[in-house]
C-alpha cells in the first residue's frame, strides 16, 4: 500500500458515493514506467460502463484541483471484477465461505498457490478449508494475494 492512498481513500470515498455506488479499493501503482491511479467501485446490482464513465470524470475534475499525485499518473475506473482482489479486512470478512485462491511469497510444502474456501479470517491470518485435507491456517504477512475464485455456474 502506497503511502498516499490513505489521503486519496478520504478524498475519492465522497465523490464515489455522490455518484451511486460504493468504494471498493484503490491502489496506486507503478507499472514499468507508468503510474495508475486506480479505482474500483461496486454497487448490489453491478457496475455499468457509465458508473465507471461518471466516477472518472468527477474524480478528474477532483484530482485536478487537489493535484495530490506528485507524478504522471494514469487514472482507471473499474469494478473488482468477479475474480475480485482481497487485501482489506472488510474484503475477507465478506468472501467467507467463498473459494480464493492464495498465492505466497515462499513456498508452504512446495506450494506458493492453494486454493481452498475461505473459512475464517482475523488481522493477521487467513483459515483455508480444503474438501479433502483439514484447514490450513496462512500468516497474511506471508501472502502475496488472494483472490476471489469465481463461481461461474450460471
């Protein structure tokens, strides 16, 4: 987490919600070269290409004015995704019982991927549950990223 998300966090939450919907994540990263700004939104009954459209622009017009960014940066709008990323304690504690896959920094018995159903979670842990071994417990400071395996069984 960059230093500066706290800040954009306070100032993109507002102008997220006078548009409609809620504030999922932010992050701003660098790629290569480039600098993205970017934001995920979310509302009950999903997010349209026009919420996208809306927020980008009342967050442009936002940004422009507090010029809080100290680099060239490019600004994105999306929805998490059905494969959502979960980095926030709000994030595990609503995928519960959902399947996730994790991936680590270093191997736990030659894996750095498992994939389970996310049982339980506290403020440094994550609790795995498996169809066919017993849970497995994960330190987060150990893991490089979680996320949401989609259940595509419409």
């Amino acid at each position: 987490m960059s230093k500066l998300e706290p800040k954009l966090r306070a100032m993109t939450l507002p102008v997220v919600e006078a548009c409609g919907v809620s504030l999922y994540d932010l992050m701003l990263v660098k790629e290569g070269a480039q600098w993205y700004f970017r934001i995920f939104i979310d509302k009950e009954e999903g997010v349209t290409i026009e919420d996208c459209e809306r927020v980008s622009r009342a967050m442009s017009d936002r940004l422009d004015e507090a010029d809080p960014i100290p680099q060239q940066y490019l600004l994105e709008v999306s929805s998490p995704g059905l494969d959502r990323l979960l980095r926030l304690p709000e994030h595990f504690k609503n995928a519960i019982g959902e399947a996730v896959e994790v991936h680590l920094f270093s191997p736990v018995e030659k894996q750095k991927h498992w994939e389970g159903v996310l049982e339980e979670t506290t403020e440094s842990t994550i609790t795995l549950a498996f169809e066919d071994a017993p849970s497995r417990v994960f330190e987060k400071e150990k893991i490089s990223s979680v996320r949401v395996i989609p259940d595509l069984d419409w």
